[in-house]
C-alpha cells in the first residue's frame, strides 16, 4: 500500500470532517495540490466559500495551495476584494450600491492590490489562523492558532500572534537550504512511502542518502 489516493475525497475512513482539498475546488483561481487537506466539522466540502474570502474573479488574483498542506478549522484567506480605496478621506465603498454612486467607482490601481496569495509545500496553518491578501508563505513553514498573517513566512519558520512574528526557525540554515533542495514532496508517492520514517524523522543526513 502506497497510502491514500490523492483522488479520494474523504480519506479518512469514519472522518468526514477530514477532506483532500483539491477534490472540492471548483473555481479556477484556486490551486490545490495533492494530499492538501481541510479538517471541519461543519462542511469542510465548502473551503472555497467559507475559508477563502473576497476572492471575485475581476480581480484576477488567485490562491496556491501546495502539496502535503495541513490546513485545521476555521482557517480563512482573506483575498484582495476585501480592499477598499484608502486614498480618499471616506473608505466606505459607495459605488458597489451604484444608484447614483455607481460615479465614483474607483480607477484601475486605486484599489490596494497584493497580488496572489502562495502557500507552499508540507506547510501547517493552525486553528482559526487568518492569512492576509498576497501573503507568501514557504514550503515547511507552522502558523500558530489564532494567527493573523499580514507579512511573508520563510520556509521551515513557525510565526504566531497578531500580527504573526517569527517564533523561531524550525532548522538551522544550512538544514533548511538542503530540504529545500530535496523536495521530498515532489518525489512519486512510492518513494515517499517507503522512506517515511526519514521524512518524519529528523536526521537530515539520512534524507540526503535517499
């Protein structure tokens, strides 16, 4: 057995709560890589609508979600549609009533824009975390509980609090640089499968052997 395909979509038998992301998404500015998964009791089928917030399609921004990302309850993205025009002396958006205001609509580049928000591979977001519009987060980063994200996360970096400050780094550097060449997420599943052991283990020598 090779562990789970990445097409199922409950692959966890007797926890519906637990979800491969990619199997729900439905719109084509979401990514979502394999094994990504979404744990909620509460219609975690629905993660587009429910955790990825403000994301209307004119605005051409997208989400990016790796591979062997484990994403808890609540955790939202909130997306650049939330933006209001912050130039003038009202932020309140009047155009979007239209009757009238429809005259003010703001002009292309009015609109603070951040660009796509990018969560890379084997990343873990906590419990009700909150990830900002055009946040970059690194491949084997920890967002804490409860954290509001307002700034990029270097790979294999835990960060928490609001706003998110690093905690610490998961490894030292030269470490980092070498998993990060690795790429064990890009490996085919056998091969991740049969040197599991190294993969959650932490003896960086052994890994480079494989």
């Amino acid at each position: 057995m090779q562990g789970p395909k990445p097409d199922e979509k409950y692959p966890m038998k007797g926890f519906p709560q637990v979800v491969f992301l990619k199997n729900f998404i439905t719109k084509p500015n979401i990514i979502v890589g394999d094994y990504s998964y979404y744990d909620d009791l509460d219609k975690p089928e629905d993660f587009e609508n429910k955790n990825v917030l403000y994301h209307y399609p004119f605005m051409g921004d997208k989400l990016i979600i790796g591979k062997f990302c484990a994403i808890a309850t609540e955790a939202k993205f909130i997306m650049n549609g939330a933006n209001h025009k912050i130039s003038g002396l009202s932020t309140y958006p009047f155009s979007i009533f239209r009757n009238g205001w429809e005259k003010v609509i703001p002009k292309q580049g009015e609109l603070p824009y951040k660009g796509d928000t990018v969560v890379g591979n084997d990343v873990w977001i906590g419990y009700d975390a909150t990830i900002m519009p055009g946040i970059h987060i690194g491949d084997g980063a920890i967002i804490a509980a409860k954290s509001v994200v307002t700034k990029d996360v270097s790979p294999y970096t835990i960060v928490g609090g609001n706003p998110a400050q690093e905690i610490r780094k998961r490894f030292d550097e030269d470490t980092t640089k070498k998993l990060l060449d690795i790429k064990w997420w890009s490996w085919n599943i056998k091969n991740i499968t049969d040197n599991l052991s190294v993969i959650t283990g932490n003896n960086i020598k052994e890994l480079l052997k494989i």
